[in-house]
C-alpha cells in the first residue's frame, strides 16, 4: 500500500507578540532536530511570516499563509495576495477555514477562486472543510462535505486535474477549539467519504496520493489513536500549536 508522508501543521490564527512566535519556532525547531518521516508546517499571522522564517533557521519546517486573496494585486484594502506569500517564503495557504466560511462569509465559490490562484501560483493549497453541529445532528454531514468540496474545487473538476500535492483537512466546526473530539472512527469515516471522493472526481492515483489532514481540538493524548486510521494523513493543530511542547508531542507521536 501507498505511504503518504504524515504533515502536522500548525495554524496559529491571531495570536502571539514577535517574541512569543519566534521563542515558539525555536522551541519547535529544536524540538523536531532529527525528527524523519514527518512533514512540518506553521502558519503564523501574516505580519510574522518573515520574522519566523529568520527565526527557525535551517530547521526543515515550511511555512503557510493563513488565507490569501484570488487577484495578484490591486485595490483590495487588508488583503494579502498569493505573491506576497511567496515572497515571504511560503510554500502553503490555508483556505475555506471555516473561520473564514462562517465569520467572514466566505464562500465556497470565491475559496474557489483562491484555489485556483494558489495552484496558478504554485502554493499548496490546504482547504478546509466540515460541518458544523446542527449539520451533523440532523445527518447531513456527507452532503455539506460534498458540496464544500464540489464548489471549492470548482476549477479542478473542470480541468479535470488535482495535483498530489494538494492537502486537504477536515475540521468539525463542533470540534474546534472545544475540546470535543470527534472519535477516531467518525473522523476516518468522513477522511474515507473524501477519499472517494477525489477519486470518483479525478482518479485512482489522486486519491492515493493525497494529504487528508484532521483539525479540531487535536492534542498530545488524542493524535496517536487518530493517527492510527488508514486515511488520516496528519492533523491541523490550533490551540496546542502554541506551545512548544505540546506541538512537538504531536510532531513526535509515533514515539508516544
């Protein structure tokens, strides 16, 4: 069978002072030293993304956006195009967090647009999907998922083509920064539904090859057990991504 290369990715939101990010990279760079077979990745708030790049060093982490606009540049007053990422070294953008989704009404069309400009940019897109409660309650998690995933790959499914690179991450809206997990079984569940997912809209091959993360209260004592289902491929870690120690434990859980 297939290996797809774990990723444990931190995604620090709007938090930290310039001297909390860069004590924290350095707690992760150290941390991680001789760490193999485990991809790393951090997205630090925007104004940090250089600073943190200075700071980790030669350490093998890569770096993410937290969101970018669709156009390359213009009169779009506090966005971030996907230009400006690269030139601060990121090789990643998360996109259609559902931060994004809900409290800023993003929508599944226009996280389609960003989609699009990442891969014209070559930036790995990580997109994010999930439900929320009441969604999950009333039995409609499969087809708030499909319909996530159909409109925010719009382009894709058009060309007919997803890179292997692309990264995926389901995120419960009930589960993140909670406390609520979901079991390892339900998570699989919906990873697996995403899984065939890429393969009825693209191939095989695709399927195999893609990254399906888990995001949603993730923490040293739950990530072993997760990480133990076929098809999650790594977690996105909010809460405990900022704190050195706590990261690093996820980092290193085939060690636990």
């Amino acid at each position: 069978m297939l290996e797809r290369k774990p990723m444990i990715a931190g995604n620090w939101k709007m938090n930290l002072s310039y001297t909390q990010a860069e004590n924290l990279i350095k707690s992760i760079a150290e941390g991680i030293e001789g760490l193999e077979g485990v991809d790393i990745l951090v997205a630090p708030p925007f104004t940090h993304l250089a600073h943190v790049r200075q700071a980790m060093g030669n350490s093998r982490i890569f770096l993410a956006g937290q969101n970018m606009h669709w156009e390359m540049s213009g009169a779009y007053t506090g966005e971030i195009s996907g230009r400006m990422l690269q030139e601060a070294t990121c090789t990643h953008v998360i996109l259609g967090h559902s931060e994004r989704r809900i409290i800023f009404k993003e929508t599944s069309e226009m996280i389609d647009l960003k989609v699009r400009a990442a891969s014209f940019l070559s930036l790995i897109p990580i997109l994010c999907v999930g439900e929320t409660l009441e969604q999950r309650e009333a039995g409609q998690t499969f087809a708030v998922i499909k319909e996530q995933l159909d409109l925010s790959f719009q382009n894709f499914r058009a060309d007919e083509l997803m890179r292997p690179s692309t990264i995926l991450a389901y995120e419960p809206v009930w589960a993140i920064g909670t406390g609520r997990t979901a079991t390892p079984d339900q998570a699989e569940e919906v990873h697996r539904f995403i899984r065939q997912w890429i393969e009825n809209n693209f191939n095989t091959g695709t399927a195999a090859l893609v990254r399906i993360l888990y995001g949603g209260s993730v923490k040293p004592e739950n990530i072993a057990e997760l990480m133990s289902q076929p098809d999650i491929d790594g977690a996105l870690v909010g809460g405990a991504s900022l704190k050195g120690d706590s990261f690093v434990q996820i980092a290193r859980y085939k060690e636990g």
